[in-house]
C-alpha cells in the first residue's frame, strides 16, 4: 500500500468539510421493527455512531411516505415520531464528530400489496418487475402495479419535499435522492418500465422530469448544496431492470442535466452483477461520467482499500462509498489508516431485527491503540 491513501484525504463536499474519502454506503438494515417505524434508541444511534468516523455516513434508505414501502421494519421520514428518532440519532452522531445524510427512498412496483392494505404498488406503468418482495409474511412474488396517475405523480413529488424539509428538521447534514438500483425514479428512467404516452413518458426528457421536479421541488425547502442523488446506469437482470438502447442515453441526459444544479455530490454504482455480454450496457461507469460531470462524484460497489485510492487517484472519482465492508468493519477509516485487515460481514442478519450483526461488530483498530 502506498504511503499515501488518496481515500484519508480530507474533501470539501460543496461546504461541508469531511475528514477523508471514505463514505458509508446507504444499507438497509430492517431494524426499526417498531409500529411507528422509527429509528429505535439504543440502537440505530449506537450503529450510526460506532461509524462516525467516516468522511460522511448515507443511511439507509427511509421511505418518504406509507405509499413508499417497499420491505419489512424499515425507517420512514414522514412522521413525528421518525422525525424524532432521526433526531436523536442525528445528535449522537453529530457529538461523535459524523456527518449524515438520508437517503430518501420510494420504491415503487418494489413492493407488495400487504404493504399497503391490498392496494397495488405505484409505477411508471403497469409492468410486473417479475420479482419478489420480503413481505411480514415472508417472500412473495411482486404483482402488476398500477401505473400512476398525474395526480400520483404531483402527490410523491411533494412527499419527497416534505421529506426533505422532514429531514432538515431532524437535524440531517442533507438528503440523498434515491434514483437507483430499480426504485420508482429508476421505473420511469427505462424505456422497458416505462411505457407512458403522457409528459412523463415516451422521450429520454420526459422519462427523466419526475426527477428534475422532484429535485425542484426539495430546492424550495433546503439548500441546493446539500443535496445528493445516486444513479445506477448499468442495472440490468436484477431489481426488475431491463436495459435497453435508450437507456445509456438517458443517463447520459441526466448526468450532464445536472450540471445545471450546484448539488453536494453524484452518487453512482458500477454494474452490480456481470453485464459484459449485455447489448447496451457500460462496464465502467466512473470512467464514463467523470467528464461528463463537474460537481463531486463519488463511485460505489465492490471497492477495497487499495481500488478505492487508485480510483481517487487516478481522477475518476472523489469520493467512494462501501457498503458491505461497513456492516462488519464499523471502524473502516481506522482500519484503512492502520492497514488492518477486514472482518467479514454476516449476511444472516444483513435484514434481522435486534442488535445482533448490527452494533456488535468491533472496532479493532481503536481497541489496539486503547
Ligand atoms: C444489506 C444491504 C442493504 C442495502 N440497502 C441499500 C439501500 O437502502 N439503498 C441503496 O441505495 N443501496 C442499498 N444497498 C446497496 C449498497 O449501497 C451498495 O451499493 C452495495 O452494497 C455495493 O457496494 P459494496 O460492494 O461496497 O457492498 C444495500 C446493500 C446491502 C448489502
């Protein structure tokens, strides 16, 4: 390993002063197994907190209303009584020196109709993902959504502002869009999920504008510079997603749109799966978009160590975000300064409630120097 870890260098995140490189990946963990689906005392603040030291934590992703839900015990922003475990959250993090963001998520046809009184999901259009959803009563296969109406579309675009005005409250450094990883955002996005004839189908532009709204939208009740948004260009075969020839082109459109915006940072993933045989598809996604996009981008999925430096190093990214290593290393900054090794993560309790896989993975480094 080099001397010099381009990944412990501190980065001035359009105002936010972040101690170094490393980002802890939005994860849902499943534990607010509460009525209320609150962050829950005595454990999601002691998660947050134990990761504190990284340049900057993106939670997982909180579903901005009821209609949102897309899986079991997950933590919403719509509530009092969530806005108040956040925070709660937020202080215990802030007093460990941490900087926080919350990923804002609706996900659309990801869901089921148990999640909300036998009603359908909400979509782009009528499309099945042909997936399957982790429901109380256990994996159930996904059904046809129903496509959203223009009121619909008005009525979540205001939901995500109040969740953000929700989570400026709750004392967030700032908000994370999540237009990702095969979410409502991501369902109007492709053209195979999409087959509206209305303003919010047919071209790449109207494909694209409940997004450009929606971030209009949250303009109106926090600053501009704290907002983040995370894409996933090259999703193809998993969370329902199907690539088609448009639909590099249509990253290529928002990307370079969002130049028009002074954001706090892009967010993207390289392919989660082997998209190498797939027509379409871009194998390296930060070597693309970095000319294409002047603010900060910070790179996702499957980095190490020593991946993580060269990509910072090597221009295409200024940021990067694990996800994985942070569940069981819950002192990565330490452990990268020290070169210490990993510890391995437990998929077993990746979405369990309880603190067991959650808060009890140790802090090696800091314990060393005890
Ligand atoms: C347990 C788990 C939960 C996840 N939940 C989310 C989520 O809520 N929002 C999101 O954007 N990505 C989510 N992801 C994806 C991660 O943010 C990340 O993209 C992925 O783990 C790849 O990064 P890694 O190789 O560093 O783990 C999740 C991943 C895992 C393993």
């Amino acid at each position: 390993m080099s001397k010099e870890q381009h990944l412990l260098k501190s980065y001035n995140l359009n105002g936010l002063e972040l101690p170094n490189r490393v980002v802890m990946a939005p994860m849902t963990r499943s534990r607010a197994n509460n009525p209320e689906n609150a962050p829950i005392e005595g454990l999601h603040d002691v998660y947050y907190t134990q990761r504190a030291s990284a340049g900057l934590i993106i939670t997982e992703g909180s579903q901005i209303s009821k209609e949102a839900v897309g899986y079991v015990n997950t933590p919403g922003i719509y509530s009092k009584e969530q806005i108040q475990g956040w925070k709660m959250v937020n202080k215990k993090v802030h007093e460990a020196n941490g900087r926080m963001f919350i990923q804002l998520w609706h996900v659309g046809r990801m869901s089921h109709p148990d999640f909300h009184n036998g009603d359908l999901p909400l979509s782009a259009s009528a499309i099945n993902p042909e997936s399957q959803s982790y429901t109380y009563e256990g994996f159930k296969d996904t059904v046809t959504p129903k496509e959203m109406s223009i009121e619909d579309i008005k009525r979540t675009v205001q939901d995500f502002k109040n969740a953000a005005k929700n989570a400026m409250d709750a004392d967030f450094d700032g908000i994370e869009i999540h237009s990702s990883n095969g979410y409502l955002f991501h369902q109007f996005f492709n053209g195979t999920s999409n087959k509206r004839n209305d303003e919010y189908g047919g071209s790449i532009e109207n494909r694209a504008k409940i997004l450009f709204e929606t971030i209009d939208a949250i303009k109106e009740v926090m600053p501009e510079n704290k907002i983040g948004l995370r894409l996933n260009p090259s999703l193809h075969g998993i969370f329902g997603m199907t690539m088609d020839e448009e639909t590099i082109p249509t990253f290529d459109y928002i990307i370079k749109k969002l130049n028009d915006y002074d954001l706090a940072y892009l967010h993207l993933s390289e392919p989660f799966n082997d998209i190498s045989e797939v027509p379409y598809a871009v194998t390296e996604i930060a070597k693309r978009y970095r000319p294409m996009y002047n603010g900060t981008l910070m790179i996702n999925a499957g980095f190490d160590q020593e991946s993580g430096n060269k990509v910072i190093e090597e221009g295409n990214a200024d940021l990067v975000a694990y996800g994985k290593p942070y569940i069981s290393n819950p002192d990565l900054v330490e452990r990268f300064a020290e070169n210490i090794a990993l510890s391995d993560w437990d998929t077993d309790t990746f979405y369990v409630p309880g603190a067991k896989g959650y808060i009890d993975y140790e802090a090696k480094a800091r314990k060393q120097e005890a």
